[in-house]
C-alpha cells in the first residue's frame, strides 16, 4: 500500500516539532592532535524526539546496540551524521527507512580531541 503525500505531511505536522540541527565535521590538525570542529550546516530538520521506550524499540526493531534516543523524521540523515537537539550533539547510528518515516538510532556524543 502506498501511503500518500498528503498524509506524510500530516504526520510531520502534528509529530515532527522538535528543531534539530545538522553539523558538518572537519578533521583540524594542531601540532600533532586531531580534533574534530563541527560547524552548522544551517538546515535544520524537524523530528520527533524520543528518549523512552528504548528497550522496546530495540526489540521491535532487532537493534543489538545500546543507543540513548531515537529520532522520526521525514527527512534523510546519513548515518554518522552529527545532530544536535536542544543543547545535547548526537551522533546517528542507524536510519531505518519507513513508509512514512525514517527512524533515526541515535547515541550521545561529545567532542573528543585525539592523538
């Protein structure tokens, strides 16, 4: 069954109100550390945000790994895209493609400088 466009856009108008920002990452060499800038891309999504019920949604979805929220949007996110909604970063894990949706798996992630 094909779900049409006008219900798809019901859904991101009641559910998706959550304002969530995208982030470019750039590798930044300083004397021999690597650390990560992320800059904002300026195209933020709207999404529902979910931070409970996660033990159930990684049964439904058969997810092994431990993840700290899940994000629905009508939008395409890649996986290992860096978010940021409120004031918490998160790093996307997994984008589960849905009908009328994409679940978004994500972990919580902070800034990390390497050697």
């Amino acid at each position: 069954m094909k779900i049409p466009q006008s219900f798809k856009t019901g859904i991101k108008n009641t559910f998706y109100d959550k304002k969530v920002h995208r982030y470019s990452q750039e590798e930044v060499n300083n004397q021999g550390w690597i650390s990560i800038e992320l800059t904002d891309s300026q195209d933020p999504f709207y999404a529902n945000v979910q931070f409970k019920n996660l033990g159930q949604i990684q049964e439904d979805y058969g997810i092994r790994d431990d993840f700290d929220a899940v994000m629905t949007t009508d939008e395409e996110v890649d996986v290992n895209s860096i978010v940021k909604y409120h004031t918490r970063f998160f790093k996307v894990k997994q984008s589960i493609p849905s009908d009328s949706h994409n679940l978004l798996i994500v972990e919580k992630w902070e800034e990390q400088e390497h050697q």
